[in-house]
C-alpha cells in the first residue's frame, strides 16, 4: 500500500505547557477536577466547558488532554471524541461517567478514547491516568517531529529516494526523483516502476537485486537506467542514418546507482537511495575515447607521410593512364570500360584521402580561435554552399536566420565545419526529397542553432554510439564526422544533442556560449 502522510500540525515547542481540557456541566464538579489536577501535575495549564459546544471552541486554542463527561446537555461525550481529536490530531480523550457497563467501555476505547474513569475516583488514579495520557501525548509529538525531519531530509536531499511494496509498486517517491521522471511524488504513487521508469534491458538485474534484498534481508547495489522526461541528447548529425523532425522528445535514461534495503517495519517494503552517474559514465566514456583518440594521433602523424605519398603517387599515375586511355588502339566500348574503372580507382583514392584528413583532423590536438561569430550568416554561407546539391537531391531549404544577435565566441572556420557537417549529413539522409530546416536563435547564455530534415530517421537505440569515431549507419560513410562536430563543439563549450525517431527525421541542437 502506498505510504501517505497525516495532516501535520504545527510543530510544538518544547518549552509550552501541557494543556488539559475538562468539559462537565457539573460545574462543581469540574473545579474539583482542576483542583486535583493541578495539586499533582505542576505547571500545567486547564480549561474548562459545561457543554459540546463550548469544549470544541475552546479546544481549537489547543489541549494535550481531554476529560469529558460521557452525558452532556448538548451531545455524548462519546460523540464529542472526533471532532475534538479533528482539531487536535495528538490529543487523548478521557471519558469520565458515574453510570458505567462492560459494553460502554469498549464501545467508548473503540472510538478512540484513551481511558473510561468511573465517577467516583481515588484523586491518585485520575492523576496517574492523566499523567499516561499526556506522557503519549508528548510521545507522539516527538516521532511528528523525527518524522518531519525526515521528510524535509528526503525531499531536499540531491539523490533519488524511492520505496517499492512487494508488487514493485511505487510507495513513496521524493521530490528529486519525481522531477528526473517528469511525474510529481502522488502521481507516482501505486504505478509500476518497471513499467514506468526503468528501461527493458535493466529489467533483469533490478528484479534480482529486490529479490535478493527483500530474501536475503540486506543492502544490495545495481545499476539501471531511469527515464527522464526530456529530449534525448548527445548529439548526432542530421544525417547519420536518417535526420529528423521528431514531434515528441522521449525521455531517455539517466544511469542511476541504486542502494537497495529492507524496510525493518515491512518485510516486502524496500526502500532505492539512487545516484545519478550519468555524467560520471558520460566521463569515463569521454576519457575512454580522449585516450583512443590520443593514440590515434600518435600513430595518425606517424603513418600520415607514408601513406599520403603513395596516395599522391597513385592519383599522378591514375591521371597519366587515364590520358593515355586515348591514345590506345582499341574500340570505344573497350576504351569506354576502362575509363569507368579508372574512375571507380580514383573515386576509391579519393575516400581514402578523405578518410586519412578526418581522422588527422579528429586526431590532432590543435587550440580554437576565440572571435565574435555571428552563426545565422555563417548558416547562410553554408546553404548557399549545398543550395545546388539540395537541388539536386529534391530538397527544399527553408532558412529561419534573423540579421540581429546570435553572436557566439569560438573560431569561425571550425563552427563552418560543424555546419557543413550536418548540413551534408541532413542532405544526405534525405535520398528521396524533403525539407531541410536551419534556425538560428538566442537561448539565454548561448545561441542555439537546430539543423533539422525529413530523412528516415535514426533509431532510439543507436542514438547514444552515433558521436563514436567510425561509428556509421552509411554505406560509404567514415564515421568520423560526427565525432569531429562533438569535438569541435566541446572546445567551444558548448552541448550538442539530438531527438530523433525511426521514421520521423532528425533534429540536431547545438548550442554554443554568447558573445559580449
């Protein structure tokens, strides 16, 4: 069941007075009450009422306990115990009668009342029951404020703070782990945090992990993902495999470090402490490849002379046979064939420089310029550049680039190559026609460029390998443009980011720092 949260009232402090209610419409009664309360209670502080009225006015400034008759001139005593506990969550209610049964008594403890005092009564008994009374009283208020420092410390605490009933349903959710899954902490109650927030392929390992924490009755450790309710990031050209326009962002998954224990009060209660190690994977990756990458350049200069020389070499010789191709003796379909596979040697040789360049480029560790650079006139140029190929291609390009603003700091040549990457990639992807849209626009601190096209897409799956070098959905690609765009782009400061479906188009984001 899903845990809830009572009405709190207002904390108490611990230097106010005990308060004691007496409601009596014997009112002599009622100053004897007092008198004996107050001769064995010191320092405390009491009210008195003739009727039910009176009692619940009264009550509302505040009483730990209550002492009422069970005949009153205007209702029950027995009646009176939940509107005045209403008005006073912890307070305890004392039934006092001179006419008492077996069948009174537990019909008066059923509707909650503390104790049931028979009329006449020894002044040590009701003192000590009083006492009893306000002793639990006290006692509840401490737990409400132990509890309300805990629920102040899970919600304002930085990690994910989840509880899961034996059904894997959600039973409490905080506020951090509520925002990340795009939810508020009562919507998430009762939903299935399979079904909801945790990706297929963790599964397995998260239902193995409660198993083992709910058998084995100890703490235990795994690593899921959790969805977050944004659009997917990490960037991929328009292009490499499909670009898009993607209507509805889906959320992806933030990688969550779960510590999973037993509840000590519920045996199939467990309660998810989660850590979000997105960023720290996101890392590791990033030093994972800076250290490919590193050795890459090494061996790239070391190799770079030796294989463009013979390249150089092979493009001269190509040139020369394909002049002598007509000074052969032979038929024009003859001569036709070899011109066709002469062309296919140099088309070859020429993927090959192309390749060797990007990966230099990828490689080599090279300093940015830092200079005002106005992006929606660099967009301009580029299109302008591709006009003729989008022309070619079927593709309509539609230019969203205002004359003022959008000023970014970096290197005007390097952010030219990051547009023209996407902009090929996105022409590219569009093999059968479409539109290719470039926004320029001011977001906050940066200026966010979106390239965004018609193609067929890229699938959810591949969109976080597809900054990897060489990593490609093309036949003919490289797979290291899109590395060299996230490479550029974080020289820059900058984020690059994608949303993207199979089917839908692609739309890339990159956003870099503003001038001043």
């Amino acid at each position: 069941m899903p845990i809830s949260s009572p009405p709190i009232p207002p904390a108490r402090s611990a230097t106010s007075r005990r308060r004691v209610l007496i409601v009596d419409d014997n009112t002599e009664l009622g100053d004897t009450l007092r008198a004996v309360i107050a001769s064995g209670i010191p320092g405390i502080a009491i009210e008195t009422a003739e009727s039910g009225a009176a009692a619940l006015v009264k009550a509302k400034k505040g009483f730990d306990v209550a002492i009422v008759d069970v005949k009153l001139p205007d209702a029950s005593g027995i009646d009176l115990i939940t509107p005045l506990r209403a008005v006073s969550p912890f307070s305890e209610v004392l039934l006092l009668t001179g006419f008492a049964s077996v069948d009174a008594a537990i019909g008066a403890l059923r509707s909650g009342a503390f104790a049931f005092v028979l009329k006449s009564f020894r002044p040590e008994e009701l003192i000590s029951i009083v006492e009893q009374a306000l002793t639990k009283v006290e006692l509840k208020h401490e737990r409400d404020e132990l509890e309300r420092r805990y629920r102040d410390l899970v919600e304002v605490t930085d990690v994910l703070v989840v509880a899961l009933s034996g059904s894997d349903e959600v039973a409490l959710m905080n506020r951090k782990a509520a925002s990340l899954a795009g939810t508020t902490s009562d919507q998430a109650l009762g939903r299935s945090i399979f079904e909801a927030w945790i990706p297929p392929e963790d599964h397995a390992a998260l239902r193995a992990a409660l198993a083992t924490t709910r058998a084995q009755r100890r703490t235990t450790e795994v690593e899921t993902g959790f969805a977050e309710a944004r659009g997917a990031r990490g960037g991929a050209a328009a292009g490499e495999g499909g670009d898009a326009n993607a209507a509805q962002p889906s959320p992806r998954a933030r990688r969550i470090r779960w510590h999973l224990s037993p509840s000590r009060e519920s045996g199939d209660l467990v309660y998810g402490i989660g850590i979000d190690v997105t960023e720290r994977r996101a890392l590791e990756k990033r030093a994972a490849d800076a250290e490919a990458l590193s050795a890459m350049g090494e061996l790239a200069m070391n190799l770079a002379h030796e294989i463009r020389n013979p390249l150089n070499a092979a493009v001269l010789q190509l040139h020369l046979l394909t002049r002598n191709l007509d000074r052969i003796e032979a038929d024009e379909t003859t001569r036709g064939a070899l011109k066709d596979r002469t062309r296919i040697v140099g088309d070859e040789i020429g993927r090959l420089n192309r390749l060797l360049t990007e990966f230099l480029e990828l490689a080599r560790p090279r300093g940015i310029a830092r200079e005002p650079v106005h992006l929606p006139r660099l967009a301009d140029e580029v299109l302008d550049l591709e006009e003729e190929s989008a022309k070619g291609r079927g593709v309509t390009i539609v230019r969203d680039l205002p004359e003022d603003g959008c000023v970014a700091i970096g290197d005007r040549e390097k952010l030219k190559q990051v547009t023209i990457n996407l902009v090929v990639n996105a022409l590219e992807a569009m093999k059968r026609g479409g539109t290719l849209t470039v926004r320029v626009r001011p977001d906050h601190e940066r200026v966010l460029m979106t390239i965004e096209d018609t193609g067929p897409g890229i699938a959810s799956e591949l969109i976080p390998n597809v900054f990897d070098p060489f990593f490609t959905t093309k036949e003919a690609g490289t797979g290291l443009g899109l590395s060299i765009v996230r490479k550029i782009v974080d020289q820059h400061g900058g984020d690059v980011e994608i949303e993207s479906e199979r089917g839908q188009g692609a739309k890339v984001m990159v956003s870099i720092p503003i001038g001043r």
